[in-house]
C-alpha cells in the first residue's frame, strides 16, 4: 500500500522541542535509473531520423549570431546549439543530448518529489513511470528547444520547495533547497522568460495562504538576487530594445489554434497514466488533509494555468508542473492500478505519436512535427537555383525557411521574421531579390516588379508544399526603412504588425 508522510503530525508546537527528524521513504533507485536511461536511450536511438526540426534550424542560426538576448528567448538555448554543432558539425545525436538526458533526468526528479510528499517505491515508480511514457517528455527530449528543459527546471524547483516546507514542519532549516530552487531559476530565466511568472504567483499565494516564513528566509532572496545578477545581460538587451519579449504574445496567441481545448491538450500531452495522475495530483494539494502544508502549490498551479489560458499561450506552458502533479497524485492511489501494461501500451502510443519511427513516406500532414522535420535540404536547392539565376539574395516571410537556407546553403539569405530580423538586412544598393512565401497582394505594396518564377513541390513530406516564389526587384523604400517595415514576429504577415524593436538595427550585408 502506498504510505503518504503526514509532516502536520510530527510538527512541533511552538517553543517546545523539535521532534527527531523524520527520513522519507526509501527511493527506488535502481528500478528508477533503469526507466530514466530507457527514456534517454529510446530519445537518442531516434534521434537520427528525419532531420533538424524547424526550430532546431533557427536555433542553430541563433548561435551563428551570439548574443545575450533575442527577439523571442534568452540565450541559452542558441548557445547550447553553437556548442554542440562545434563540436560535431551537423550531428542530430550531439544536438540533441543534452534533450535527450534531460528527459531522463525527469524521471527521477518526479520520484524525488513522490518520495518528499511521503510515497512510498511503488508510487515513486508510477510518478516516474509517468513522466516517462508522457508525450510531452518524449516530444521535448527529441528535439533541442526550450521546452526541452523548461519542465526539468520547473520540477526541480517545485521539488526544492516541498522539501523545504517538510523540513520546516519538522522544526528543521534547509535553506540549501532553497539557494538550490534558485540555482535551478536563474538557469531557467536562461532558457525562457516563463519561470518568473511562476514566483510572482508563489509569493502571492504565499503572502495570502502561508507559510509565510519561506518568504521571510535571507537564503531565498540572496539566491533572487543571484538570478537577477544572472540575468541582468539579456534584461539589458531586452530593456535597450524596447521589450520586444513583450511583442511575443501576439504571435504565439494567432499560432496556438487550441483555443477552449487548451486544457484538455495539457491532460492529453501528459499520457494515460500522466492524465489520470495529474488531475488526481491537483486534487489532492487542494484538499488533501496529509498534503494541507502544501496546499499553496495547489493553488499556484490553478493560478497559473488560469493565466497560460487567458494569454491564450501554448498548453506545454504547464508542462513544469507535471513532475509535481504526478508525484502527489502517486501518493495517493491505493489500488493496483494503474498497471505495467497500461504504462506499456502508453509507451507505445507516445513514441508512435512523437518519435520519428515511422518511414517518412508515411509521415502524415497533421503530425507537425514530422512535416517539420523533412525536406529543408530540398527546399534550400530549389531557393538557391532561383537565387542564382536571379544573380539576388534570398528573403523569407518566415525564420524557418531562412534558417534552413542559412544552414543548408551558401546564398546570402534574410528574414524579418522574429529574431532573425535582427541577423542583417540586403545591402542598400540590392534591387532585386528571391521572396519565399507571402503573396502577390502583399509584396506589391514594397516592390515595384513581382514575379512569381516556381512553386515549391518536394518529394517528401513538407510544410511548405505549394508555397510561392517570388522574383522581386524595384524596393519602393530604401532598405533601413523597408527593413522595418517588413518586420513582424509571426511565422506569416498579417493582423498589425507591432513597432520594431526601437534599439535594433540591423545593419546592410556585407
């Protein structure tokens, strides 16, 4: 039977003497390392296949441009990219380690927090059996992004700070957990501007539900003053353009189309056993009496969720809190379910759902993943002919195709697309060029000649099947300015283009 530490009944009362400590559970540790290399193995065996998945391009573009903040991200990301195509030079495996461990490491985290809120092996091996067969993991470990460590960062925290409130109820100071939910922070801020959403609801929930006293703790906010310190370089970046962080909002609202099935893509992300857990594990912090110290996560999540869906974000926003969730909701099952086989069969269905096991003839075009994974080096050759016969540079209306052209090519290319607006722009005197996507309608209206010369048609699977080419020349505007009002954060034109970042400019080609 799982066992659930109940930290209220060896609390002590004020002023008389700290009872003994009391250890957690045993962790099941090798059962628990098993399953985690299993999920990393099963990442890297896969990883391969297909090839660089459209962010993974623009990351490694990123990198190629260094700096200590983007358009749409820190600079951790782009860095880690740079390091590793440094060293192994367009290796998918090397790109995609760090993901890969990640997604293992998720594994025993998840446990760590099961075993913290008093759960036992068996519910120690079904919240980490959990996190292992989500969906989310899997298709976060496969790729290098940001979601690929975001989740890991959070649940880190989120474990730190359970542990702290359980020492705490045992009359015992750990500030160490919290110094190391800061550590774990500051890298987090590196890798996206989310997690600072986060503490604002803590301290929130905190100020009105308690324990007050984590608030009160010199160790917590000389670690905040560590993660700003951290920080400080790409807030700088930010603050001199303007916040064009800000501008992503918008962006990412027009291209999340989940609308009201937003939460039921966060339970459906998170697995079989994962949803089942995570709507259990949120109960029980709202109303468990043996998880009542803990009850501000509970509401924190609730909070929190509430914002991601007002901002119309994307549902892998709430990923941070599976470890959390499936963690308190394994302490509390007393049956035999869920079972292996059930763990088994949503195995299977997340590698067939996220991992590129499927012959890539067979890739279908709802799997966004797939399409965005295939076909950049054929696209590069037909932009790159147009391009030569033309004798012009290459402009896309989105970052992705110019990263793979960027990539895979050696013409001179550009985009105003989000933070690749910042990469350069065509040199003043350039008076034609190559345009991939957009429209006759739109191009138009900043240049005086368009011809459509190709329509892209790749023989494998492909986002970008049927997009137009475009041979444009006779700019109505110099380039500074017709740069900047070309520029717009979406993956497409359209809706009103916010005010380009007032410190940036991007300079001419060389």
């Amino acid at each position: 039977m799982t066992t659930t530490l109940d930290v209220r009944s060896v609390r002590a009362p004020r002023g008389a003497t700290p009872p003994a400590r009391v250890d957690p559970p045993a962790l099941a540790t090798r059962p628990l390392l098993l399953i985690a290399a299993a999920v990393s193995a099963v990442l890297l065996i896969t990883s391969g296949r297909y090839g660089y998945y459209a962010d993974e391009l623009y990351f490694l573009a990123a990198g190629d441009h260094l700096d200590w903040g983007y358009v749409d991200q820190p600079p951790l990301v782009p860095l880690i990219a740079l390091l590793a195509d440094t060293a192994a030079p367009g290796s998918l495996f090397a790109l995609r380690l760090l993901p890969a461990l990640a997604a293992g490491a998720g594994v025993v985290v998840t446990a760590l927090l099961a075993r913290e809120f008093g759960g036992d092996r068996r519910a120690q091996l079904l919240a980490g059996g959990a996190w292992a067969v989500s969906g989310q993991t899997l298709a976060g470990g496969h790729m290098l992004a940001t979601v690929s460590f975001d989740p890991l960062l959070w649940s880190v925290v989120l474990w730190q700070l359970v542990r702290w409130v359980r020492l705490r109820e045992q009359g015992v100071r750990r500030d160490r957990a919290l110094l190391l939910a800061t550590a774990c922070t500051a890298l987090a801020v590196q890798v996206k501007l989310l997690i600072p959403v986060l503490w604002a609801v803590l301290v929130v929930v905190l100020l009105c539900l308690g324990p007050r006293s984590l608030l009160r703790r010199p160790a917590l906010w000389a670690g905040a003053a560590g993660v700003l310190a951290l920080a400080a370089p790409t807030l700088w970046w930010q603050a001199e353009r303007g916040w064009p962080q800000l501008t992503m909002g918008e962006a990412v609202a027009a291209e999340s189309s989940f609308g009201p099935l937003a939460l039921p893509a966060v339970v459906l992300c998170a697995g079989v056993p994962g949803g089942v857990l995570l709507c259990l594990g949120l109960w029980r912090l709202l109303r468990a009496p043996e998880l009542r110290p803990y009850r501000f996560l509970g509401w924190t999540v609730l909070i929190v969720t509430g914002l991601v869906l007002l901002a119309q974000a994307r549902p892998y926003y709430l990923a941070g809190f599976y470890g959390l969730l499936f963690a308190a909701g394994a302490t509390g099952l007393r049956a035999r379910w869920p079972s292996a086989r059930l763990y088994g069969i949503s195995a299977l269905v997340a590698v067939l759902a996220t991992l590129p096991v499927l012959p890539v003839a067979l890739i279908p075009r709802f799997d966004l993943v797939g399409t965005g994974s295939t076909g950049w080096p054929e696209l590069t050759a037909v932009v790159e002919d147009h391009a030569r016969r033309e004798r012009a540079p290459v402009i896309t209306e989105d970052y992705w195709v110019a990263s793979a052209v960027h990539h895979y090519g050696r013409t001179e290319v550009h985009s105003a697309s989000r933070g690749f607006w910042e990469f350069g722009r065509p040199a003043d005197d350039t008076a034609r060029a190559i345009y991939v996507g957009a429209d006759r309608e739109f191009l138009a209206r900043h240049f005086g000649s368009v011809r459509r010369v190709d329509t892209v048609d790749l023989p494998v699977p492909s986002r970008y099947q049927g997009t137009p080419v475009w041979a444009v020349a006779q700019p109505k505007r110099p380039w500074d300015r017709l740069w900047r009002d070309l520029w717009h954060v979406g993956l497409r034109h359209g809706g009103t283009a916010p005010t380009p970042p007032p410190g940036a400019t991007p300079g001419a080609a060389e």
